[in-house]
C-alpha cells in the first residue's frame, strides 16, 4: 500500500474525472488484457507500477494538468493502491509507457491533446490503437522528443519487452518469454488442460506402478515354484 502525503492546502486533485473507463465491451476487454498481462510480467518486480485508466497529474498546484491513459507504466515507482498518480509525490517520475485505445467518444482534438500531454511531460513510449480500422500508431522518445514507429507490426517495446503483431486487421502482443497476451478465459482454460494433462501422467504413472508390481508378484510366485520343485531360480 502507498499512502500519499497531503498536497498543496486549498488545492483538490479530483480522483475521477466523469468519463467512462470504455465506450463499448471491445475497449474495456483489451484495456483489462493489455492491464493484467501487464501484471503478470512484472508481478515480481515490486518497482513498477501498472494502472488502468488512473488519473495523471503532472505538476504539483495545477490541477487541470492532468490525463487518465486507458493503460500506464510507471518504473521505478512501488505498487500499490493509488486514487491517483500525482507525479510529484512519485519522486516526479511519469509513467515512462502508456496505451490508448481509441473509442468512438474520442475526438481528434481530445487525441491530439493527449499525445502533447505526453510529450510534454515525459513519457518514453505512446501506443495509440483504433479497434474500427485495426491501425496501431507508436511514438518513441528519442533525446527530447516523441518520434513515430515506421512500421508497428513486429515492434518491440523497449521498456516492456513486449512484441505487437497485426494480422488480419487484429492486435496480438506478445509477452518477452515469446507467449501471447490472453485473457482471464484462456489462461483459465490453460490451467485446465494442464491439470487434465498432469492427471493423465499420475493415472500412467499409477498404471505402470501396478504393473511394475504384478510383474514382481508374478515373478515371485515362479521362484517359489521352482524352489519348491527343488529347482534354484537364479
């Protein structure tokens, strides 16, 4: 848990801003894939700080500096349970990785704000994906500035490690280990199988105990046999 200390007296720094998490059940599910997979890949790193659509205060005192990406990546920063980023109680560190996923109540100036609020207060790496038309746009900061991805399908984030791969018009991302990025029914569904398949290796394995152990009765039974017909079995 991380408590935040008190800020600037007189000053509220609201913990929502009014707006729906997502627009449609497309958004919200790969807001909460890119989330929890996310989770996962740093579950054991207690220095990097994942959120979903958590509000963003960048400067200390101006409460309308502010932005809630649908998915965000702070390194160097603790988990645990926050009401909102406010980045000077963070060690003023932004979150270096965030993601959008475009929603038909985003407007074009609402997008070009948010891509200069990331620019400008610091963000390393911007993943923007609209669900109607498949596209995937990225920017990468080089020296001080936001620079586009040429080509996204087959980049690799460098802070994340992760892999993006468009076919057929579909995002898939993949993990550093190679797996792909899936959702709570598909890894539930893993779990499964391998449960399945680990019962069917203790039922062999009990299958050929037993015969392990007839086998040795059997053989028992013949040198018993044979030493009582006065014959040495070895």
């Amino acid at each position: 848990m991380v408590t935040q200390l008190p800020s600037s007296p007189g000053i509220i720094y609201p913990e929502s801003d009014g707006q729906p998490m997502a627009d449609n059940t497309k958004q919200f599910e790969l807001i909460v894939l890119i989330k929890k997979n996310l989770d996962l890949i740093f579950a054991d790193n207690p220095n990097v700080f994942v959120a979903g659509d958590l509000l963003w205060y960048a400067v200390e005192g101006k409460p309308n500096l502010r932005k809630a990406p649908d998915v965000m990546v702070a390194f160097g920063r603790p988990k645990g349970d926050r009401g909102s980023y406010l980045q000077w109680q963070e060690d003023n560190i932004p979150p270096q990785v965030v993601f959008e996923i475009l929603s038909p109540g985003n407007t074009h100036r609402e997008m070009i704000e948010k891509y200069d609020f990331y620019r400008r207060y610091g963000v390393e790496e911007y993943y923007l994906y609209d669900l109607d038309t498949g596209e995937l746009s990225g920017w990468v900061r080089t020296d001080t500035d936001l620079q586009p991805v040429n080509e996204m399908s087959g980049w690799e984030s460098p802070r994340l490690g992760i892999r993006f791969q468009l076919s057929d018009d579909k995002l898939h991302i993949y993990r550093p280990d190679g797996e792909r990025f899936l959702t709570y029914v598909e890894l539930d569904q893993q779990r499964q199988q391998a449960e399945a398949r680990a019962q069917q290796e203790r039922q062999r394995a009990e299958i050929e105990r037993q015969r392990a152990e007839q086998a040795e009765a059997e053989l028992q039974a013949l040198r018993s046999l044979l030493q009582e017909r006065g014959i040495n079995p070895e």
